[in-house]
C-alpha cells in the first residue's frame, strides 16, 4: 500500500468519536491513588464513590453457591436471568411504588452501561440532552458516543445546585429530546424535594420531552429527604421516561457489575438488541448475587447509611473550617461538594492554583489526598470529596488539606 493509499484511509489511529471522550476522572483519580498506595506512599483516597463496607455475607454466599452450577457457566438471555428481572420487578414495587413488567427491565453490566445504552436507544445525531450541572462526568461523555448534544444547565451552591423549571426552560431548543435527572445527586449529594420533582416532571412532559432518571443513590438520604421516582410523582411521563439503578451502591456491590434499565418496552427491547451485540448477558454469578441482594432486605443500607451520615457531618463540618473553603450540607448519596473559588489565585506553599484541577493536583501532590476537581463535573471552583471511606481517612485526610491550604495567601 503507498502512503497516499494509507493517508485516504483515515486521518488519525484512533476514531474522532473516541478522541474525543476523556478518560473518566472519577476512575482516573481512584487509580491514582490506588497505585500510589500499592506503591507504599500514605496516600488518603476521596476520589471514586465505593463504599468501603464488604458486600454483605449472604450476597456473596449466593455468588459462591452460583459459581458451583453448571447453568451460570453458560450464556442467558441478553436482558437478564428471568428471575433477576422479576426480582427487579418486585424491587421497584417494594422501593418506589412503580409497578412494572419484566419485559420492562434490561439488565447491564453496572448502572454505566444503561447509562450509555438508554442514551443509544433514544437519541439521533445532533438530538440535544438537557444536562444539570454538576452531572456526573460520564454523562456528557455517554450521551456524545451516542450521537446527542450535551447541553449543560448550571445551578452553584447558592441553589444547593439545584436547577429550576426556568433555568430549564431558558434552555430548551427546538432539538430538545430528553432531560437527564439524578436525585441524589452524583456529585454534589443534592436532593430534589417531591414538589421540585413534581414540577420538573410536569414541565418535561408539557415539552414532550423524554426523562432519563438516575436512581443508583435512592437509598441514600439523610435528614428525612425523599426521592420520589419520577413515573409515580408524575405518570404521564412513564411512556417517555427510563430510570436507571443497580446493586453497586445500596450493597456495596461496585466490583459486581450489575446494573439495570426500566423504560417502555419498545425501548428496553431495542436496547436489549444492541445490549445483544455489545455484551450478551452480565456474568451469571453477579447477577445471582444481584437477586440475593434484591430479595433480602435494607439492614445492610440502614447499616453503611448511619455510618455515612456520621462520616457526612464530620466532613462537612471539618471542610468549612478550611478559610476559603465553603461546603453545603449535602442531603443524599456519599458525596460533599465544597466551594474552593476563595482560594484560587492565592498562593499556597510555593504554587498559585487558578482552577480547581490545580488545586487538586497540588494536593495530592503535596499532603497526598486524593479529591476530583469541579472541571470534572462542570465548571471549575469546586472539589467533589466521597466520605464513603473510614472516619479516621476523613480525619487524617481533611486535616492534611487543611493544614496546606490554611498557607493560602
Ligand atoms: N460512580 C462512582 C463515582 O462517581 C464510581 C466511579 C465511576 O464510575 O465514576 O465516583
């Protein structure tokens, strides 16, 4: 082949669609800190959300006694085991009061492949996607491979980071196709209350917009919040609404892989086909222990849930001791979402940060903390912290990245 031959047959090695994701940050910055640590540096990891909590005895009892039947070595349905998706069934009943089918539900491999597959199944090339912002940072990266528009709707602390129906409106395109919700919110622990949800619900139906609603951290919430599922606040929109959840954070089950989708049937079976060519069915075992998970109860989430709602107020509280430093308390997921807009531009130890992801690359660099800069997540200013680690990481963590940017000057 010359090399006029080879130039016509592409520009570049890798595809212009794949150039142009960016690595998740969320798993970057855990890496990272991972791999520090492996390497025997005391180095105090607030990067990917993960419980630290085991997943609970039983779950894995089930997944042992899965891995020893000859069945659960083989290929099963592309959606799910039957059983799963009847658990999944009973599940959403007992949890949101939606009453579904099972011919509703596709089982994926974790909550971030139905993330990307609902996206898949409903958008056109150039269809916009109303994103709130602070989103979680494959959102926009998941809704761009399939084609769509991200269009981000900003709400600062100032309003909790919460947006409004008219902040919503204003932007609102004639491509509009769908809205992306997440309450709790992944990354600022955000809740929507019930009348909020209600009237965003009502708005996006008014627009005949679709409804992409993310309830992986339903079970997450503090202070007596609820999180009403969208379809049983405002029915209407079920035809045009898909959620979103799994086992990963009410069972401590990140490593398992075991997600799912709910939408209308036409939906979940077109996504069932290209489910069909991209992964086949989740491993068995996982989705075994993803049906122990379901059928058992909610002690073990009670359980994590009081230890993150003390971890919640301890790191609240030490963060707004921090000059320059300005932390919501959250109401839901493991998530706090400090302000650190009053401390860039100054200088601290020898280095003048002038965005969020130098100040994080400074701290880990100096006091070995691991934290995931705002740009992640939308605009900079801002430092998205997981407490779903130990009181004493917090302790020794936090105090670290006070002692460093407390030399702000
Ligand atoms: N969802 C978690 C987070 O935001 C886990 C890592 C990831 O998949 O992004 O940290």
């Amino acid at each position: 082949m010359t090399r006029a031959n080879h130039s016509q047959r592409g520009q570049g090695r890798v595809s212009k669609r794949i150039a142009a994701i960016a690595e998740s940050a969320t798993l970057a910055v855990d890496a990272k800190a991972k791999a520090l640590k492996a390497a025997g540096r005391p180095v105090i990891g607030f990067g990917a959300g993960e419980p630290d909590f085991p997943t609970p005895g039983y779950i894995v009892d089930a997944a042992v006694n899965a891995a020893k039947v000859v069945a659960n070595h083989r290929y099963t349905p592309t959606p799910g085991l039957p059983e799963l998706r009847e658990a999944i069934v009973r599940k959403t009943k007992r949890d949101s009061g939606y009453e579904i089918t099972a011919d509703q539900v596709l089982v994926t491999n974790g909550g971030k492949q139905s993330v990307y597959q609902s996206f898949a199944a409903i958008l056109d090339p150039g269809d916009e996607v109303l994103l709130p912002a602070p989103y979680w940072t494959s959102y926009p990266e998941c809704i761009k491979l399939a084609g769509g528009v991200p269009v981000e709707v900003f709400a600062d602390e100032s309003q909790e980071y919460l947006v409004t129906v008219d902040q919503l409106e204003r932007a609102l395109t004639p491509k509009t196709k769908v809205l992306l919700f997440c309450s709790p919110s992944n990354p600022t622990g955000s809740v929507y209350s019930p009348e909020e949800v209600k009237a965003i619900a009502e708005w996006a139906d008014a627009k005949g917009l679709w409804i992409i609603t993310d309830e992986i951290y339903e079970h997450l919430l503090y202070d007596g919040a609820t999180a009403p599922s969208i379809p049983v606040v405002h029915p209407a929109i079920a035809d045009r609404t898909i959620i979103l959840n799994g086992v990963a954070k009410t069972y401590a089950m990140t490593g398992w892989r075991v997600g799912w989708m709910i939408g209308p049937k036409d939906v979940i079976k077109a996504a069932t086909n290209h489910q069909s060519h991209l992964t086949s069915n989740v491993a068995n075992v996982s989705q075994r222990a993803a049906i122990a998970a379901l059928d058992g109860n909610l002690d073990a989430v009670k359980e994590m849930l009081s230890a993150f709602n003390r971890r919640r107020k301890l790191i609240v509280a030490m963060l707004n001791e921090i000059p320059g430093v300005q932390c919501p308390m959250p109401k839901g997921a493991f998530y706090v979402y400090p302000s650190i807009k009053g401390l860039l531009g100054k200088e601290i130890d020898g280095a003048r940060p002038t965005s969020s992801a130098e100040l994080a690359a400074l701290i880990l660099e100096k006091v070995e903390v691991a934290v995931v800069p705002g740009e992640a997540f939308g605009p900079s200013g801002y430092l998205r912290l997981s407490y779903a680690t130990s009181d004493e990481d917090i302790v020794e963590g936090v105090t670290r990245i006070k002692n460093l940017l407390s030399k702000a000057k």
